[in-house]
C-alpha cells in the first residue's frame, strides 16, 4: 500500500486525498458510477431488511437497553419515545469520531475539542447527509468454511486474512470491483446465542489485524465493510498486530487505521443470514446496498438503516 510511504501526512493515512477539508473519507469512492452499478443488480426486487431490533444482542455491559415508551397525545393519537438509546446498540455503523489514532488522533487531524454534540464536524450526519449508496457483495466466509468442515471458530477469535476473504469469493463464483462495500458473514449470531447465560467475554472471529489486510480493503478502494460480529476485526485481537495500542490499552485494534487513517464506514451486527441464504440459493452475490444513519448532528455512531435490494 503506497499510503505507507506518506511523508506529507501521517503514514498509512488518506488524509488530504479527498480535500483538505474532507469529512466523508471513504465515502467519497460512492460516486455516482458506482451508484449506477448498484442499481443494475436489482433484478428480481428481493428486499433484505439488514438490521437487528434494537435489543437483540442484550445485555450488555457498557450499552444498557433502550426503554420504550408510548404516550397519549389526544384522543386517537399516539406518539412514542427511547430513553438509554445507545446508537451502537445493536445493528450499527461506526463514524469517523468513534475511534481515534493512538498516535496521529481523529480522522483529518480533526481536533477533539471540537467532537461534541451539535458541532457536525465529521459527524454521522456529514454520512447521512450523502447517503451511502452503491454496490454490495456478500463474502460468506461462514458458509464457505462451514462446506470443508471447518466452521469458523468464535472462541479462538480466529483471524480472517486476505487469502480467506479471497479463496471465499472464488468459491461463490464472486469479484469485487474498485468502490464496492462489502458484507462479511461469519455467523456469529448463532454463536452469541449458544453462548453459556453466564458468559461475559466477547470473542469472535473476524478481520486479521494485519498491514496487508489494511491493504487489501483500501487497495480495492472499499468505502464500508460490515459484518455481523460485535467488532468486523477478530476479537481478541491477533498477537502478531502491527498496530499500536488505542488509548485504552487495548491493544492491536485495526478499527484505528481504517477509521481514523482511511476513513471507513465499518458496520458491526448486521443481520445477514437471509441475504445469505438467498445468496446461496440463486448464485449471485451482488446487490444494491443502501445505508442511511440517523441525522444526529456531531453523532458518533447510528443504526444503518441497511437495506439489500436484488
């Protein structure tokens, strides 16, 4: 990956390549090209709803659910509200402000002082504003696996390399063109389900932490990838990571570099498993993917409001 080489912004970062005033970052390979070969994979009008209700994955330790309620406005008449919405509850996309370099900061440079809420500066809603349109591929690594014998083991949090993701699309008969969002299935619900009650670590397979599997989104020019574990990468994360610990300690994430570096959308809990057995049934894994957060001024994060349509 030549963004490696940088000298004039931090390495491995495609900060100032779409402006110096970018706030959208990957989002910007969603050009109107790229919107029209979505719509050309719409074929049958088969609709995907690509989204989890909103307390399917509860409890959680650090996101309480959300409680709903109803209220009279007059007779006839209804409305409703949430208290304790955490908008990366469930189902939910990551934006810029959710993850930051440990060394080089926020997406563009962006200032912290300035993410608070009502500042739109690399904000959800500079996302929701474009809309994320274009044209998806469904890479179903579980089913792949799951066909040798060899399910993916959550437990292990085992890492998924580049030669996995590739070796999958060869198997579903698939190609990736330069700008298309990719969907990553690893059948991690069925996972989280069968967990002990007792259980409270969160471990699942997913992205290998590694520079050529940086390179091989970016190369591709991939503007969101999504899956529907808790983290896209693998959780714990590889012990051979190259990357630096997050503020935290925890160490060896990629969520930095794709986010605060690159600018990517990443989608965590998508509900995939329907999209995926159609995929399967029909031997076309391409769709029109269309993603539209929450218009939160300043959000960090929104359901995706994801929707398949083939």
């Amino acid at each position: 990956m030549e963004l490696l080489e940088r000298t004039d912004a931090p390495a491995g970062s495609a900060w100032g390549l779409f402006g110096a005033d970018d706030e959208l970052g990957a989002v910007n390979f969603l050009s109107p090209e790229r919107v029209l070969a979505g719509t050309r994979c719409v074929r049958r009008g088969a609709v995907f709803s690509l989204d989890y209700p909103l307390d399917a994955f509860m409890p959680s330790p650090t996101r309480p659910p959300a409680r709903h309620s109803i209220v009279e406005m007059g007779p006839g008449w209804r409305d409703d509200y949430l208290d304790s919405f955490y908008l990366q509850q469930t189902s939910q996309v990551d934006g810029l402000r959710h993850a930051a370099h440990p060394v080089y900061g926020f997406y563009g440079g962006t200032s912290a002082d300035r993410l608070v809420p009502g500042d739109p500066t690399i904000g959800i809603n500079r996302w929701a504003e474009r809309g994320v349109v274009g044209r998806g591929v469904l890479v179903d690594t579980a089913r792949y696996r799951e066909a040798q014998g060899r399910p993916l083991d959550h437990d292990a949090g085992e890492p998924i390399t580049p030669e996995l993701l590739n070796a999958t699309l060869a198997a579903q008969g698939s190609h990736l063109e330069q700008g298309d969002m990719v969907l990553l299935r690893t059948n991690y619900p069925s996972h989280f389900r069968a967990r002990p009650p007792t259980a409270d670590t969160i471990r699942s397979a997913g992205l290998v932490q590694s520079h050529p599997m940086v390179s091989w989104l970016w190369d591709q020019h991939i503007p969101l990838i999504a899956s529907d574990n808790f983290a896209v990468e693998c959780i714990p994360p590889s012990p051979e990571s190259p990357f630096p610990a997050s503020a935290d300690g925890y160490g060896g994430l990629v969520h930095p570099q794709l986010i605060a570096l690159l600018g990517m959308v990443l989608g965590e809990l998508w509900r995939l498993d329907d999209l995926a057995t159609d995929c399967a049934a029909d031997g076309i894994y391409e769709f029109l993917l269309v993603v539209k957060p929450l218009d939160v001024i300043g959000g960090v994060g929104s359901p995706p409001n994801a929707t398949a349509v083939k």
